[in-house]
C-alpha cells in the first residue's frame, strides 16, 4: 500500500491513541510521578512536516519546507569551495586526527578570519578601527541558532528582558528568547498582504518604546539583515536608514540576525549593508549598550550540519573594561550550556576565509547558488503569472513567501504531496525542471482567487 500525506496521519493518530491508552494505564500505576504534569509539546512548524514526508510514499511527493540547498538535480552538494577545503584537512594529519575540545569560546583562527571577514572585508570603512582598537567582542557558536541564544541569555540576565520581534518572523526566534529569559516578547509590524509596513513599524516603536524612555532597561530589538525569513522581502536603503535612525534615538538594543549573507544580492560583501550602517560612526556615534551581530554560515556555506556560526559584539567606546567583561560572561553562559562548540566545521570555514583561492570560490559558489535560485523563481513565474499568488519582483533568498493560506497549504499536502510550512513559505531549491510542472499544475488545480488569502 502506497502511504500519502492522509494515510500517513491516520497512521500517526493511531499511534497516538495507542500512546494515549498506555500513558492513562500508566497514569494509574504511577500516581506520584509529576512527569504526567508535563504537556506535550507542539511539533515543529518545518523539522515536524519533514518526518510527515519522509513517510509518505507518494512518488511525486516534494519537500518545500527546509532551507537546505539543493542543485538542479535535487541533490545537497557541497560547495566546490568547501570541498577543496574538506580535502586539505584530509590530507593534513594534524588536522584531521585532532579531535580535542576547542577552547569555549571556540577556534582562535576561525575567531580571526570571521572577524576579518565580517567587520574588514564586510565593512570596511568603520570595521578596521574596531578590530585595531579590540572593540569586538567574540565566540564562535552553533550556528546562528546558537548565537541567538547565547545573546539572548546574556541580555536577558544583565541587561534587559524587552524584546521586539518582527511580525511575521522565523518561529524559532520567539522560541529562542522565551527560553533564554524574555518572558514577554512584543511584536511589530513588519508585513501585511504583500507589503512591508515600515510606517507601520516605526509608529508602533514610537508611541510604545517612547512612552518608556525614562526607565533605565532599553528595548532590544531583532533585525533581519537580508533575505527576511520567512517573506523575503527586505527594506530598501532609504528605509533602513530610517528605520536605525528611529531605533538609535530610542536608545534600543539591535540584534541582527545574519543567517543569508549573500543569498540576497548573490554578492557577499553588498549584503552587510545593515551591519555597514550601524557602524558608521558618521551617523551613530554609539551604541550604548553594544550592537550584536548573530552570523551563521550554513547556508551561505552549506554547512548545515557542522553548527558553524558566531556571535560579536560590538561594544561602546566609552566603557573601559566592558569588552573583557562581555568576554568573561559569554564564556560563563557557554560553559553552562554546550561547554564548547564542534572542531571539524570551524576548521572548513576558516580554510574558506583565510586561503585567497579558496575565499573567491566560495564568493562563485554563492553567486551560482543565487542565480539558480533566481532560475527557479522565474520557472515559477512563467508557469503560474499570478501576481496575487507570489511577489516576484521584491522578494530575495531561498525561500518564497506564496501568500497561500493555511486551506490551500494543506490542500497541497494532503491531495498533491507538496510539503510547504503552513504560513505558505516555499523552500525554492527544492524546485527543479523534473517537478516544477507537477507543482504548479497542483497549485493551480487547489486554488482560485477567492481561496489564496
């Protein structure tokens, strides 16, 4: 028998119930266990969906919910760059047999290489004066996932416990910042209909963050740098400005999540634009209660799996001793919770950074992972030319925001195979020539202009 998304449900339900009959005959022989006080939490919104596929049996079935990406041919690669890399730790002995810890706060080469990569190459005009004068300060972490939430615990525990989180946004985020301490998270408004809704935005932190002014805890606030997850669409320059000029007078907290470096403009260097922003000194003379910058580099790398990405922080010129204090307490909370971060993919990474060679492959290999991408987007576009459905022309990155609802989402999954999150976000590499067809073809036969909102 052929299991399809429906089948496979009724086979989870089922399972479910079996769960539910030991758990009560449990219940009974172990009255005095609090375990049974605990509820069941929510599956995830994406890594959730990816076990329901796994089990389905259709043929046709596509996966559009992961952001990993894939080629034409709907295989995970690895990067040409990262390859050449991968083969100069084979063949260095040392490298390759070194399995001891790393020092907590990580790999003091991939720490001088990523610094110089983000705050020289990024940001040139600002960024030398910073690392000349080490006002950085710096650990590696896992992934940006982890920087979030080392920079999360740190806020939250000497800081501030406000935060402000676009609306919509990764679900990971609120997830991320509730368990690190921010109890009460607030949202604004980023995105409505197909629009970004800046004005909006920046009203909404006026009237609520201005009315606070004369408490002494600031506001932190996350910021997308590009590529905003999940709608893809970003501010333009102009608003930027407007947007950090507002959060600067209010005396907020920017914590820019930078998981798509490259992936917007297909050019590395001109995604940091944001980054390049706050630190113009020219505009913000400082920032007071530092700026944090949470990087990863899986996907800009590939390196998904091997958890690679860092946390720095910036901070202010005018508190003596405050980078070394920073140093001291992001090492504290790493000790607590991971101890220390994984060798091998620091080790790839900082190959990439530091050989020239290396460093310009993986410049081409991003420029090719984008232009496919933008293949992929037109591909679409040629088959469906519905305006309503997908913004084509604003939207950058590896996924596509659809505007399909929740009805149609499930309609999709349950008639068709085609897994998307349930807020109608598409992971675009898993497109190709062998099922782009399919795809459409099932997204036209699921909807019509009354049922896509």
């Amino acid at each position: 028998m052929t299991l399809n998304y429906a089948s496979v449900q009724c086979v989870l339900r089922m399972r479910s119930a079996v769960m539910l009959g030991r758990r009560r005959l449990s219940r009974k022989a172990l009255k005095q266990s609090t375990l049974f006080d605990i509820p069941m939490a929510p599956p995830d919104g994406v890594l959730g969906l990816t076990e329901t596929f796994n089990a389905d049996e259709n043929p046709n079935k596509i996966n559009l919910t992961v952001g990993v990406y894939k080629d034409g041919w709907g295989q995970v690669t690895t990067f040409p760059s990262v390859a050449q890399a991968q083969k100069i730790i084979d063949m260095d002995v040392g490298m390759n047999t070194d399995l001891s810890y790393l020092p907590i706060s990580g790999c003091e080469d991939f720490k001088k290489h990523t610094i110089n990569f983000l705050y020289r190459d990024s940001c040139p005009q600002d960024g030398p004066a910073l690392i000349k004068n080490d006002r950085i300060s710096f650990i590696q972490t896992l992934s940006g996932t982890g920087a979030l939430a080392v920079a999360s615990r740190l806020l939250s525990s000497f800081i501030s416990r406000k935060i402000w989180i676009p609306k919509p946004s990764w679900p990971n985020h609120t997830n991320i910042f509730t368990q690190n301490g921010f109890t009460n998270p607030r949202f604004y408004s980023y995105y409505d209909r197909g629009d970004l809704t800046i004005g909006r935005w920046l009203q909404e932190l006026r009237h609520e963050v201005g009315k606070d002014s004369n408490t002494k805890t600031p506001h932190c606030i996350v910021l997308h740098a590009c590529c905003h997850n999940p709608t893809g669409l970003d501010p333009t320059k102009k608003q930027w400005e407007d947007i950090m000029d507002t959060i600067y007078e209010l005396g907020m907290i920017p914590i820019i999540d930078m998981a798509y470096q490259g992936l917007e403009s297909g050019k590395l260097i001109d995604d940091a634009y944001l980054l390049r922003l706050c630190l113009d000194t020219s505009r913000y003379r400082s920032w007071d209660n530092g700026l944090y910058l949470c990087q990863s580099f899986a996907k800009n790398m590939g390196l998904y799996g091997e958890r690679v990405g860092s946390l720095s922080i910036v901070a202010p010129e005018h508190v003596p001793g405050v980078k070394e204090v920073l140093d001291s307490q992001l090492k504290q909370i790493i000790r607590s919770m991971y101890s220390s971060p994984p060798g091998y993919g620091s080790r790839v990474a900082k190959l990439v950074l530091s050989n020239d060679k290396l460093k310009y492959q993986w410049y081409s290999d991003v420029e090719t992972m984008v232009n496919r991408l933008k293949s992929v987007r037109e591909m679409i576009h040629e088959r469906l030319q519905w305006e309503e459905i997908v913004n084509f022309e604003q939207q950058h990155g590896m996924f596509y925001f659809t505007k399909l609802g929740p009805d149609i989402v499930k309609k999709l999954r349950e008639q068709y195979s085609i897994y998307l999150t349930n807020d109608g976000r598409m992971s675009l590499s898993g497109v190709n020539k062998s099922n782009v067809d399919y795809l459409c073809n099932s997204i036209k036969a699921v909807t019509s202009s009354k049922t896509l909102l």
